[in-house]
C-alpha cells in the first residue's frame, strides 16, 4: 500500500465533496497472486490537530479525558512541539471516569501550554 500526505484547504462543504469523490475511487488490487483481482476503496483518514482550551485548574481532569499519551508523533512532534511554543505533557495521569476515549481513535499528545499575556493582550 501506499499513503499520500497532503494539506488540503477549503470551505467545510468543498472539503467534505472532495472527500466524498475520492471516497468513491476503487482500484483495481491483487490480494493474492493465485486468486482474481478484486477492487480496493482508496481510504482517506484525516489527520487534524486540535487546540482543547479549558480552565488551568481542569488540566487533570481533561487529560484523564483525551487520554493523549500515545507517543508515536516522533520528529514531527517535536517539531510542532517548538513550532507551537508548548511544554511536553506528563507521560501518565490516572484516567478518571470522564475519559472520552473511542478505541478506533489515536491521539497523540503533542503538548501544552499556558495563556500568555502581553501589556493585557492574551498571546496566540
């Protein structure tokens, strides 16, 4: 197989009809060199990164939540990591009865920070 990284920017509608059309490609693929071939659907897997703002005194809580510990980001996480000016996250925290987690879903914890303030004015 093989897997094609790409940015993609849009209108949320005009993103979700592109989407959708290469949702709807099958290709041609050989499963087994003794058998027929049959028809693969080309997968398309959003990878997004999420910005979860919440009360510095809930960060316990909401990592117990988003469960962000797997740490397969590598370079690219570091990378983002000093890109975004943000701390490394614990290794552990308990998980606690408000955990979201989907087992299909993997998140990976690229950091965190804290608000910024600069002459009164919150830095992004």
């Amino acid at each position: 197989m093989m897997h094609l990284y790409v940015i993609a920017r849009a209108n949320e509608p005009e993103l979700e009809r592109w989407k959708q059309e290469l949702l709807a490609q099958y290709l041609p693929f050989e499963y087994d060199k003794n058998k027929p071939k049959g028809e693969l659907q080309v997968s398309v897997r959003p990878i997004q990164l999420f910005e979860i703002v919440f009360p510095e005194e809930h960060l316990e809580k909401v990592l117990g939540a988003v469960q962000p510990y797997d740490q397969r980001a590598g370079h690219w996480g570091d990378l983002l990591r000093r890109m975004l000016k943000l701390g490394k996250i614990r290794k552990k925290v308990p998980p606690n009865r408000f955990k979201q987690r989907h087992p299909h879903v993997s998140i990976i914890g690229i950091g965190v920070k804290r608000d910024r303030f600069i002459n009164g004015i919150e830095e992004i």
